[in-house]
C-alpha cells in the first residue's frame, strides 16, 4: 500500500546516513571551504610557472593531489546533503555555494594541466621514468594533449564550470523540487503519486486499473513540464556540441567517448546488437507476464508488473543482513567487513521521504568511506539493489586504498560491472539455496526483470535513443519536446514490436533519466553487465581462484582500460563473444521461467 511520503525531519534518524565522518555540522563544512580557497590561492602562486623539469613535475602533481584530496569531502557533503531532500533550502544554498566556489578553485587550478602540456613531451616521460606515482596520470594526460586549448581558454572555461553544469541542476528542480502531483482516482478512492511512489511502488501495483490509472496521472504531470525540461536538455547537448568542435573532436560521439578509453564500436556493437538480438526474448517475457495477469492488451504501463504477484517476500533492513552476508562472503573477509561497517557506522540512508532523489546510488569519497542512498520499500527485491550499491562500494572499497586520487576511477565503461556482479552473485545465492519452484521462479524473474531489464532493457532503450539524439545534435541541430517525444516513441516501438502497446505518456519516458546529464552513460549498464555475467559464471565454475582475480581487477581502479580490466577477469570485450552468450544466457533464464510456470500451474 502506497502512503504519503513524510517529510525528511519526520524518518527515524537510524533510517538515515551519518555524514559526520565527513563533517560534524554544517559550519565545519563552511570553515573547510574557505580554508581550501585560501590554501588553492597558495598552491597557485607557488607553483604557478615554476615547473620546468621533471622533478618538478612530480613536485607539483604531488602537491595537486594533496588539494584535489581535501575537495573531496567538501564536494561529497554538499552533494549527498541535498540527494536526500532536494526540497531542503539550506542544503541548496550550500550546494550553490560549493558549485560556485569550485568553479572559481577550477580556474585557478586550471594552470596545472595547460602548464604540464606546454612542455617538452620528452620532460613528460623524464617524469614518468623518475616516479611510477604519477605515471599513468601523465600518460592520460598526453592524449589529451590535441585536444587542449590556449591556456587563458582553458581558465576562462573553468571559470564557467558551474554554468555549463547549470542544466543538470535545472533538470532536477523542475523534477524534484517543482513537479508536485496530484492524487488519482480510481472508482471514486484517491491514491497519493509521487515520483519517488510511481517509479517504487505504483508502476509494479498489481491491480490493472490503479497500475495505469497511476501511469497516466504520472504522465500528465511529466506533460506539463515537458517543454521547460526539453529546452533544459538541449542547452546541455549544445554546450557538449561546442566543446566538441572547440576542442576539434572529430565528432560528439568521439568526444564523449574519449575518457571512456573504448571506440566507437564497442559502444555501437553494444546497442546495435540488444536492439536486435535481445528483443524476441524479451517480446517472450512480456507475453509471460501478458498471460500470468489475463491481461486483454501488454501495454508500456504494465512491463514493470511481477510475474507471481502473490508471491512477493517482504524483508526488513534487519533481515537483509544475513541476505547480504551469505550472497557476498564468497568475496572474502575484508569484503565482509567493509559491509558489517555499511551497517553498523550508518553509510546506508534507507528512509522513504519527501524530496529525496529517486533510485539509488552509491557515492565513494576518496579517503572516506562509501555512502550509498536508497528508499528501502521492504519488498524483497531490495536486497538486489542493496548488492548492487554495495558492488560500487566494495570496488572503491578497494581501489581507493590501492590507488592515488588520480588512478581510483576506471572508465564509465566498467563501472556498472562490479555493482551488477553482486546482483549475479545474489541470485546464485538465492538459488542454490531453495528446492521451492515459486520461490525459484521468483528469483529469476527478479533477475529479469531487475537486473537484466533494468540494465539491459531500461538503460539500453535509453541509449539507443541518446544515439539518435546525438547524431541530430553533430549534424548541427537542435531538438524540443515534440522530437524527443518522437525519436523515444520509436525506440521503444521497434523493440517491443506488436507485443507490447506503447500507450500514451511511454514517449515522454526520457524526461524521467539523470544519466542523459552524464554524458554517454546509459548503454555502460549492458557493457558492465556483461562482464559481470560471464564473470560470474567463472566464480560458479571456478571458485576462489576467479574471486581472487576480480579482487585484483577492483583494486586496479584506473590504472587500466576497460579491455585491460576485462582481460584481467579473463574476459575478452574486443570480440562479441561475450555480448552473444550474455543475450543466449537472458534466452535461457526466460525459458526456464516459463517452464517453473507450466510446473507450478499443473500442481
Ligand atoms: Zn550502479
């Protein structure tokens, strides 16, 4: 049962997260922030124009480091503040405040790289050959190289970081501080909608009429906002558009891509080949779920529904303890206790509130420890989610401990593939450990209808229409709602053929995603979890020896690119290899599904 949503000073504080290990109040938060600006200042006018040779490139990059690591905390705070309700004036303010002071320290700051790349490629490598340190940092560096602009640009672009961030930020006003729904109505009750209610509870609501009668309330809300969040979406494309021909990229997308570490046909192969391949099986999945619920018509509404409605665990976050610590121990004891330590220290906020972003996410500051969000619903399929957030943690877990600031993060491209390993390793879990045909089906369909479809449907329908978007965009144009409304309406129909009844308020699905603020995000999700999977499979094939070597590719953070890590893991992403036996694999978990329901109707 849905109910209204209290306000973030109402939930029981053992719901929420404690930042204090970040800062103890929010004047310790102020006091840092000018301490940083006036420590920036210092750093500028010692080392501004004073590198000269190799020794003082690592000098310089040492100190850099040691500044990039105090920002850390103040950007953390200002951000997981607001994450939790975006309703909260002063956590605005001081997110403003952080947005704009960084975007003065950036431009002060911006002398490091333009000086760095101003000499001599052989000083550069000198650097390298003295200190391992800061080795891969520069090699980074130096394919950045044709791609710099004149150092006085590079300031004056920096000055502007937090405008040409604006649209983001815009987006999520009109979302989540703006939009207020109204209740619907069904046979003459009212039902409370939020967005944080539509996309937890409403939109998997067993019973038709409310389940669509929410979907078009939601959608007619979404419609009236429509035009402002389209106009918000394309100032964002059009500034990536400029800087992709200011800094003379051949193309948006090779822009995009470039600190991705992977080409265009990595990214291509990845939607050209779901699109095509995936759809019949999921067409058979949507039939499933059509025939379970004797429903008349599929339509886009009803894709989120359960397959056994009547069998759905609840469990509380006490409960998901064990869950967690039986599915993940395979990952050893330094895993086990980084997640005693998620619960025990408060690094998860679990409350349902008002204003709070949708979703969930796991944020890792360097030198801290992991925080993850999530609105727990006390369905059991939160345990998913929870091991997904907790594959983030434990990869920055390890790879911020093994790694400098520098090289912890590895390409977008790989990181929805440890979080999307833990929901793997969920499932195994699950399964091995039940004879129960429905509990059994109630685990693959989760697996399917969670992990697969979210990562590999969701996101992938997502990216399928962010590439068109950006192909109009490199031809030099522009887009408003009507053509995103158009280009989604499209995707979803190609996919879904005849199957499913793309209803009205389906196109208007783009305005529901963050990630088209991240640049080339979406399509990631099937990219890492295809690693996981195969991966996974190895870890039930092969045990401890596969473990120990995905310990391995954690820690190597960002040292390595995304082909490097995969071979690793002994996986090889330069053929579609993988990408085939993850697609055959969904084949086979929904054939096994609609045998546990023959078996489990003809009891
Ligand atoms: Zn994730």
């Amino acid at each position: 049962m849905v109910k209204s949503m209290p306000a973030r000073s109402e939930v029981s504080i053992d719901e929420t997260w404690d930042l204090q290990s970040l800062f103890p109040s929010d004047e310790a938060f102020h006091e840092a922030l000018s301490a940083l600006e006036k420590e920036v200042d210092t750093f500028a006018s010692t080392y501004k124009g004073n590198t000269k040779d190799a020794a003082s490139v690592n000098e310089l990059l040492k100190a850099y480091a040691e500044i990039n690591e105090k920002f850390v905390p103040v950007g953390t705070y200002a951000s997981l503040k607001i994450s939790t309700d975006q309703t909260d004036d002063e956590a605005q303010m001081l997110s403003s405040k952080f947005g704009s002071s960084a975007a003065k320290v950036n431009s002060k700051l911006s002398f490091v790289t333009s000086e760095l790349l101003a000499l001599p490629e052989e000083t550069l490598e000198q650097a390298m050959q003295e200190s391992d340190e800061f080795k891969v940092y520069l090699e980074k560096l130096i394919r950045k190289k044709q791609y710099q602009l004149h150092p006085e640009v590079e300031k004056t672009l920096a000055a502007y970081s937090s405008t040409f961030n604006a649209p983001y930020g815009l987006y999520n006003t009109t979302k989540m501080v703006d939009m207020s729904f109204d209740d619907f109505e069904v046979d003459g009750k009212s039902y409370p909608l939020s967005y944080v209610s539509f996309e937890g509870d409403w939109e998997a609501e067993t019973d038709t009429a409310k389940r669509r009668a929410a979907f078009d309330a939601f959608s007619k809300k979404l419609k009236d906002y429509q035009h402002t969040t389209a106009k918000t979406y394309d100032m964002q494309l059009q500034t990536e558009k400029t800087t992709s021909d200011l800094r003379g990229y051949d193309s948006i997308f090779d822009y995009l891509l470039f600190n991705q570490e992977v080409d265009r046909s990595l990214y291509n192969r990845q939607i050209d080949l779901i699109t095509s391949e995936l759809a019949p099986h999921m067409r058979k999945y949507a039939k499933l779920l059509q025939k379970a619920h004797g429903l008349e018509k599929m339509t886009f509404a009803d894709l989120k529904i359960s397959l056994d409605p009547t069998y759905e665990p609840e469990i509380t976050v006490e409960e998901s303890k064990k869950y967690i610590n039986d599915a993940l121990g395979i990952m050893g004891e330094d895993y086990l206790e980084m997640i005693e330590r998620s619960y025990s220290e408060r690094w998860i906020d679990f409350a349902q509130n008002k204003g709070k972003s949708t979703g969930a996410f796991c944020s890792s500051p360097y030198g801290n420890h992991p925080y993850i969000l999530i609105s727990w619903t006390g369905r059991m399929n939160e345990v998913f989610v929870l091991a997904h957030e907790l594959g983030h943690a434990g990869h920055f877990y390890n790879a911020n401990r093994a790694q400098n600031i520098f090289n912890a993060r590895p390409s977008l491209y790989f990181i929805e593939a440890p979080s999307t390993m833990n929901e793997m390793l969920m499932a195994n879990h699950l399964l091995e450990n039940s004879k129960d045909p429905k509990f059994k089906r109630w685990v693959i369909s989760s697996i399917v209808a969670r992990t697969y479809y979210h990562n590999f449907v969701t996101h992938l329908l997502e990216a399928a229409y962010q590439r068109k978007v950006y192909e109009r965009i490199d031809a030099g144009q522009s887009v408003n709602a009507g053509i995103l409304n158009n280009l989604k309406r499209g995707v979803l129909e190609e996919f879904w053929g005849d199957t499913v009844e793309i209803n009205d308020g389906a196109e208007l699905t783009w305005m529901r995603q963050p990630h088209y603020y991240m640049g080339l995000y979406p399509y990631t999700y099937s990219a890492g979890l295809t690693i996981s999977t195969q991966v996974s499979k190895r870890i039930l094939e092969e045990g401890q020896p596969a473990v120990e070597e995905w310990l391995e590719v954690l820690k190597a953070g960002g040292t390595k690119s995304p082909v490097e890590l995969s071979k690793m893991a002994g996986i090889d992403i330069t053929t579609d290899q993988p990408l085939r036996d993850t697609i055959a694999y969904i084949g086979e978990l929904i054939d096994e599904l609609e045998k546990l329901t023959e078996e489990i109707e003809g009891e």
